[in-house]
C-alpha cells in the first residue's frame, strides 16, 4: 500500500481525534519514531493500516468497519482536491465511479507503478442505481465504501451505499457495492 494512504490516514487523525490518540495508535503500531512515520512515495504491508486502523478503533471505540469508512470518505476529499485534474466540469458520480478502472487507475499506476490496487466492475441498474462489484485480496471494501461516500460529497450527491459479501466463505475479497442516489 502506498505511503499517501498512511501520511492521510495520519492527517485524518489529526483532523478528528485529539493528539493523544494520534500518539498512542501510531505508539501501538511501533510508528512513533524519531525518523518520522511514513513517505508518500514508499509501499508498506497493507496489514500496517490494519494494525492502524485496529489501534486506532481500540483507542476511540469505533468499530473498525466505520474506521474504513471514515477514513475513506477522508481520503476521497483530501485526493480529490489533490488532483482535480482528474475531474471533468460535466462529471457526475457515476461516470466518475464508472471510469475507476479505465482511468484513474490507470493514471495511479502510472505515478505509483507499484501500487496494488482493488479491481472494480459495474452495471448500471438505471438512473438512480449502480451496482459494484469490489475485488481485493486485502478485503478493505468498508474503505471503498467510504471512498465513494466521499465521491458522493464531492458531487454534492446524497447516497445510499450498501454492500454483500458475494464470496463463498464470505471473507470480504469480492464484495457487491450498491449505490442509490436519494436527492432524485
């Protein structure tokens, strides 16, 4: 997992809990050093932001599941901002969902040629309606989820967003996403 996760995983501690949190998570995760934490550019086990996000849901009480989330959504507003350029003036939420493998992906491996990134397919339902599906060994779909809730708000869209586990041994590596838009 690339560096940029962790350096805003720690701006989003920063952002929402005290620094005595942000301490004690990186403490527990052995991150709290004199050399500093993490570099955008480097890869890390992507179990470390397993480990973050357990500390830091032991340490406030939020289900890790909402940790994702949260942080997702986070994420998807800080990168979004980052790189507008990815943007189109005419763009809505689902064309900008629907073009995650053919584009965006495209241009992150082109800066980041290591990165491992999930795999998304889609099926317009209707209008109002897309389906997802998330594939991933790393099963983080609760971060995808946050990612496009974040997407939403960057639209200016109200969404429901839901999700099955479609695997046979429901171990969260290929996961349906469902996204409603409410404000029609």
């Amino acid at each position: 997992m690339k560096g940029i996760i962790f350096t805003n995983f720690i701006g989003y501690m920063q952002s929402k809990y005290s620094d005595d949190v942000l301490k004690n998570t990186l403490k527990d995760a052995g991150r709290l050093t004199d050399e500093g934490g993490y570099t955008e550019s480097e890869s890390y086990p992507y179990e470390e932001m397993f480990e973050l996000a357990g500390n830091l849901a032991a340490l406030t009480g939020v289900t890790l599941a909402q940790t994702f989330e949260d942080f997702g959504q986070y994420l998807f507003i800080n990168l979004a901002k980052r790189f507008s350029q990815f943007f189109a003036p005419d763009e809505t939420l689902f064309s900008f969902l629907q073009k995650l493998e053919d584009h965006i992906h495209i241009e992150v491996r082109r800066k980041y040629p290591d990165a491992n990134l999930p795999g998304f397919t889609f099926e317009s339902l209707d209008q109002n309606n897309l389906r997802m599906i998330y594939t991933s060994e790393r099963a983080m779909s609760d971060f995808g989820m946050g990612m496009i809730r974040g997407a939403a708000i960057w639209f200016k869209r109200e969404v429901f967003v839901g999700k099955k586990d479609i695997t046979p041994n429901h171990d969260g590596t290929r996961v349906e996403i469902h996204v409603r838009l409410l404000d029609v």
